[in-house]
C-alpha cells in the first residue's frame, strides 16, 4: 500500500467531521513518510506534514494497513514492538475507533 492510499483511506474516515479525537497525532512510517491526523481543527484534517504532534505513533506502512483493515491487534502490535507510542497514550487508545 503506498502513502498515497492510506492517506485517502484515514482522509475518508477523519476529514469534514469530528473524530472525537480532539487532539494531532503523527504517524511515523519510517522512510515511507508520515501521516498527519489533525483532530483538534474543525472540521478535522490529514495530510502528510510530519509536524509536532501530541502523540506520535512509530510504525511500517505495512503494519498500519494490517491494523486499519482490522488483521493486527493495536495491543498485540504495541506488545510485539511493531507499533511505538511517544507522547499521550490516551490519545492512541482513541484511535480505535477511527480504525
């Protein structure tokens, strides 16, 4: 999957509404680049900024497909070293419900 493709798919469930997060988070893939998710704007936004965010995620593009289409545990990830969590981890237990 390219950045692309999940940059469309996370737009589509985030942007032009309120996904309750109520807060930024950064998704880091590594040399694939970054997804920026700003919850705290009305109406929401993503884009591919890797800018300052209050928790940033670490984890392969590949791995985060598996988690959006439901194949990866986030728990079993985060327990397995797949996914890294840097800042608030409330704010990464809400993500659930995006994905």
């Amino acid at each position: 999957m390219s950045l692309e493709s999940v940059t469309e798919a996370v737009r589509s469930r985030v942007e032009g509404g309120d996904s309750g997060l109520g807060a930024t988070v950064l998704f880091d893939f590594g040399d694939d680049g970054a997804l920026f998710i700003d919850g705290a704007s009305e109406p929401n936004a993503v884009s591919n900024q890797a800018s300052d965010a209050d928790c940033t995620i670490s984890i392969s593009i590949d791995d985060f497909e598996s988690l959006m289409s439901g194949e990866l545990d986030p728990t079993t990830a985060f327990m397995m070293g797949k996914l890294k969590v840097d800042g608030d981890m409330g704010i990464a237990m809400k993500l659930s419900s995006l994905f």
